[in-house]
C-alpha cells in the first residue's frame, strides 16, 4: 500500500499531466496558455522540492535506496536543465505555434517518461524503505 506521500507525489503527477494537457489544447501564447505555464512551473518545482527534502534523504539511509536516489538525481539533473530552458524560453511568449507545439511534445514526453520511473521503481523503493521500518 502506497506511502500517504507517495499518494500525493502520484496526485502531482497527475495533476502535472493535466496541465500540460490543457496547455497543448490552449497553445502557450493565448492569455490561458500562459497562465497554464506559469501554473505548471509552479507544479514542477514544488513537487522536485518536496521529493528532494523527503524522498531523496529517507532512501540515502539505506544501500538499495541509496543507490537508486542517487541514480534518479542524476537524471533529475537532466530533465531540471530540459524543463527549465523550456519555460525560459516560452514564459515571454514571442514563439512560434509551430516550434512551441515541437517543443511542448518534447518536454511532455520526457516528464511522461520520468513519472512512469518514478512510480515504478523511485516511489516503491521508498514505499519497501517505509514498510521495512514499520515491520523492524
């Protein structure tokens, strides 16, 4: 059974997806779009900083957990770089649709893949880490 703050980092994802859904369904440069952007961004940064304060240092403490954080930090660094270069280059909307649309697909795949990893194997590990000290 899932962590009460692994249920909520998945409800993040989700609510992430969401909003980038209705970002390619609104375009980034209409007035909606863009608040859509500054919203997702806002997502993004507050769900890295609570894994990075709660998920990271709690599987630090054991070998397994340690080895797969410190596999997942330095992919995180990766797609932080991916992510914030997209908002800095959309957040003052001059772009193409065209580009933007390109771009957008980009980004929307690499977080699709990466909570896909997250969920499967970051997420249960921490899940095995809580249970294991339940159980001790």
């Amino acid at each position: 059974m899932p962590s009460p703050l692994v249920n909520q980092l998945k409800s993040e994802h989700r609510k992430i997806q969401e909003v980038f859904q209705k970002i390619r369904e609104v375009g980034g440069s209409s007035p909606e779009g863009r608040a859509l952007l500054f919203e997702a961004k806002d997502l993004i940064l507050s769900h890295i900083k609570t894994e990075d304060e709660h998920i990271y240092p709690s599987l630090a403490r054991s070998a397994e957990g340690r080895e797969v954080a410190e596999g997942f930090a330095r992919e995180m660094g990766n797609l932080s770089q991916a992510i914030i270069d997209f908002f800095a280059k959309y957040e003052k909307g001059d772009e193409s649709a065209i580009q933007f649309a390109v771009d957008l697909g980009r980004v929307m795949g690499a977080m699709s893949t990466r909570i896909i990893r997250e969920e499967s194997r970051l997420y249960e590990a921490y899940d095995r880490m809580v249970a294991n000290r339940m159980t001790a």
